[in-house]
C-alpha cells in the first residue's frame, strides 16, 4: 500500500500559486519597463519552469511512497 506524501502536495500547489502570481505581479510592473517584451518573456520562462516542476511535485505526492 502508498501513502500519500501530503507535504509535497501542499508545498506543489503553493508554488502554482505563487508562480501565478509572480506573473500578473510582474504584468503589471512590465509597462514600466523600457524593454516590456524581453521581461514578459523571461517572466514567463520561470513561471512556467516554477509551474512545471509544481506539478511533478504534486503528481509524485500522490503516487506516494511504499508504507
């Protein structure tokens, strides 16, 4: 029998969470900026690489480890 490893799964959807709103936060700073494209871009870049690696996080919480 698994058991979930429930910490690996909170700590996954709080990264999602932060990584959402690392985004906007920096949406909103990026018409400030003089080059808003290249920072939207590189922004987006760790978002998705923080997003990713969330959900592998909370996919191997919930396969768990053998009790």
């Amino acid at each position: 029998m698994r058991r979930k490893n429930w910490r690996v799964v909170i700590v996954g959807l709080l990264l999602i969470v932060l990584a959402v709103v690392f985004f906007f936060v920096m949406l909103s700073i990026a018409s400030k900026s003089t080059d808003p494209v290249t920072l939207m871009r590189a922004v987006g870049t760790v978002a998705g690489a923080v997003g990713g690696i969330s959900l592998v996080m909370i996919i191997i919480g919930l396969i768990g480890r053998r009790a």
